[in-house]
C-alpha cells in the first residue's frame, strides 16, 4: 500500500545520519512543524511560518492565515577539570515563542502576498556558579535574547515561481558577568595578601536592521527555495553592575575597596555585536503522494562575527570584558520529513548535525557547546480550520576540552560537555 511504503520511508529517513544546520546560538526551529523535521522548511515553505524560513513562499497560502506557537527549551551544560571537579551551569528553561501571519487577496492584489513575523531569533543563556566555578574569571554569565520584526512582501511571477524579501529589525539584550579579583597587600611582605572578588554584570539593550531576500518553486512533484539573510549589526550601551562577594578582612583594606568601587563603579560601556550573513537553500520531492522529504544546505558567514565591549579600563572591571572574534563559518545539511498516515493526521521527522563554528582555541565558558547531532519527532492534527502541530528535538552535542580556561591554574585543561531538548506546539489557523 501506498501509505506502507510512506511510513517505510520515513523510518528510514528518521533513523539515517544527515548532517545539517550550523547555528552556533541562532534558532533554527520555530513551531511545532519545523522543530519536528529540524528546520528543513525553506523548499516547502507552506505554511505562516514561511515568513522566517522563505519569505517567497507565502504566495502559497490563499486568504489570512496565522501560526502561533510556543517552544520549551531546556539544556544543560557541565564543566569538569582535574583542579575543579565537575561544575554544572544553572538549569535554565526558556520559553521563547513565535508568530506568523500571511495575507493574500487575488481580488485586489492578483500577484502580492503580505506577512508578518514576530519571534527570537536569538534566545541564549548559560549561567555558572558565582562561586565555585574556577573559570569565573574569564566568564560566568552570557546571554543574548533577540526579538526580531519581520515584514515581508512577495510577488507571484507565474504558477510556479515566486519571489520576495523584507526588513528585519532585531531588539533585545545581551548581558555578560565575570568575576574579577583584586589582592591587597605586599607581594615582598608574607602574609599581607588580602585578597577580594568582585562580580561584574554589563547588560545592555541593543538593536539592529537587516534584510532577506528569497526565491521559491514549486510544483506538485517537487520544489526548490533560496534565501538569502543579511549581516546585523547591534548596538546598545548601558552602565557595568557590581557587587562584592568576597570582602577582604582588613578594615583598611576594605576601606580601599569602598573607595575603589565609588571611584570606578558603574561605568558607561558600549557594547556591539556583529551577527553573521546567511545563504540557505533547499530542494523538496515527494516520492510518494503521502510523502514529502526535504534537503536544506546553509552557509552562515560566522568568521565576520564580533563582539566589541568599549570601555575605560579600571581595576574593578574583568579582564575577560573584552572583544570576541576567530569564528569559523559553517556550511551544513537539514533533513526532514513528513508523511501522512490519514486525512488528518501527520508524522515528521528529521536529523541534522549542527557544526559549532567556535574553534577549540577561541571557546570560553559563555559559548562552551560544541557540534551537536539533532533527532527530531513529530506529528500534525488537521481540523477543518485548525492545524496542531507537535515537535520535539534532542541535541546532542559533543564534548570540548580547552585551555586557558581558569586564569588562577593556567596549564589546567577543561572539559566542557552539553545537551538541549526542545518540545514545541503550534497551531496554524485559516480563516
């Protein structure tokens, strides 16, 4: 039977070993239906949520359509070393959510389609222990959340091909904390050593514009999509938080203290984020009626990448607020899958292996993950005006052990080991 061999298919794709997405922290998977076939949608790209995976493709969707949806993050990174033990970062679930609307009018515009897409393009977060962290000093806090707006428009050429693009505005925060460490006393004199430890937090608001551009082609047997997703830049500046978690014993030396952190407490920084450019493309078949698979390819420019942190340099402030740069670009492969047992209902699947683009030399404890694999399961339910999608997505990724990673044991190497699991539901409406 036809939906046999569908369902023989897709065990196969689900179970085989594809290469796929390079991401470093970018978020490639929004809604139930593309966290379930990894991001593999920029062929396809039938539903709202093509607004983010191929803005061409919504010249598809007849009348007003809408996806609103929501993801349940939850991933867990560890630290070990021979002078540490092992060290695990807070537990941190996120909730980061998604919409997409598309409109199309044939009646007043024959040829023009309109959406709108509100979600986070970024949404990153990994939190050490203030305390007994050993590489606190280089950094124990990092985190980036983006919103991103997304207008776009698109025309139908003819049937089969369609073009379009938009502004991408992105908002949000990135905020780092470190710990730094200050002695007092005289080196020559045993015994006057009083050391302190400062922790530092700089979060600052930051904003930027960018712009897509995308093709789309499709026919009934299979189909073809490109895009292509502009460089951002984001600014923001803000002032550097402090707090004093180790006092030193000294009256006198504490007094300093005081004077130190009303002196130099609370400066003014500036921080800049150069995000990378993508190129992203994919080809969709279907070799059965019940069947549709797809295979995407992504480019993402992440050598141009850079974090500048302009500030006065001042005894209170850590050494690691500095600038980050020497990323390698990524070129990698999604897999997806979908294949429908009913009128109703819908399984999907995919793999995807998603390359960090940190090289070994260049990781620090707020980007620690290293390449990740990526299973993913899922199902659609169709009612005659509502589509629920559900997914769900593993990544496993795989352990990194550098240098340098505690300032105060220098020749000590560190080990740093993740996973993250991903549940997501949506629903998609057409009214």
């Amino acid at each position: 039977m036809p939906i046999a061999r569908a369902l023989i298919v897709v065990l196969v794709l689900i179970t085989t070993t594809a290469p796929a997405f390079a991401s470093g922290f970018y978020r490639f998977q929004h809604g139930g239906r593309a966290t379930a076939q990894v991001g593999a949608m920029t062929a396809r790209a039938d539903d709202p949520s093509a607004v983010f995976y191929n803005p061409a493709g919504i010249t598809q969707l007849d009348g007003f359509q809408l996806l609103g949806g929501l993801d349940f993050n939850n991933a867990t990174d560890d630290y070990s070393s021979a002078t540490s033990g092992i060290q695990s970062a807070d537990h941190v679930i996120n909730f980061p959510p998604a919409i997409y609307a598309t409109w199309t009018d044939r009646s007043r515009f024959a040829n023009l389609s309109f959406g709108l897409g509100i979600d986070t393009a970024y949404w990153y977060r990994v939190d050490w222990d203030p305390v007994f962290f050993e590489p606190r000093f280089r950094n124990r806090l990092t985190e980036l959340r983006l919103w991103e707006v997304h207008p776009v428009v698109a025309w139908k050429v003819n049937e089969a091909f369609s073009v379009g693009g938009g502004i991408r505005y992105q908002f949000g925060s990135f905020d780092q904390g470190a710990n730094t460490r200050i002695v007092f006393g005289d080196d020559e004199e045993p015994g006057t050593l009083d050391p302190a430890e400062i922790t530092a937090d700089a979060e600052a608001s930051v904003d930027g514009l960018g712009f897509d551009l995308a093709a789309h082609w499709t026919s009934n047997l299979w189909g073809w999509g490109a895009v292509y997703r502009s460089a951002i830049e984001l600014e923001g500046d803000d002032r550097v938080s402090r707090a004093v978690r180790d006092q030193p014993f000294s009256p006198d030396a504490q007094a300093l203290l005081a004077i130190l952190l009303d002196d130099f407490g609370g400066e003014s920084f500036r921080q800049t984020l150069d995000l990378p450019a993508e190129l992203r493309g994919g080809v969709w078949f279907a070799p059965y009626p019940e069947l549709k698979v797809e295979i995407n390819a992504s480019y993402q420019a992440w050598s141009d990448f850079e974090q500048r942190f302009d500030a006065e340099l001042t005894p209170v402030l850590p050494a690691f607020f500095g600038d980050r740069a020497g990323w390698d670009d990524t070129v990698s492969i999604r897999l997806g899958a979908e294949g429908r047992l009913t009128d109703a209902l819908t399984l999907t699947g995919g793999l995807a292996y998603e390359p960090s683009p940190v090289p070994e030399d260049e990781v620090d404890p707020g980007f620690p993950r290293g390449d990740a694999m990526v299973y993913a399961l899922g199902l659609s339910y169709e009612f005659p005006k509502v589509i629920f999608d559900l997914g769900y997505s593993i990544h496993d990724h795989d352990s990194v052990t550098a240098n340098g990673q505690e300032p105060r044991f220098p020749d000590t190497r560190g080990t740093y080991s993740a996973d993250d699991q991903v549940w997501s539901a949506s629903a998609r409406w057409k009214f």
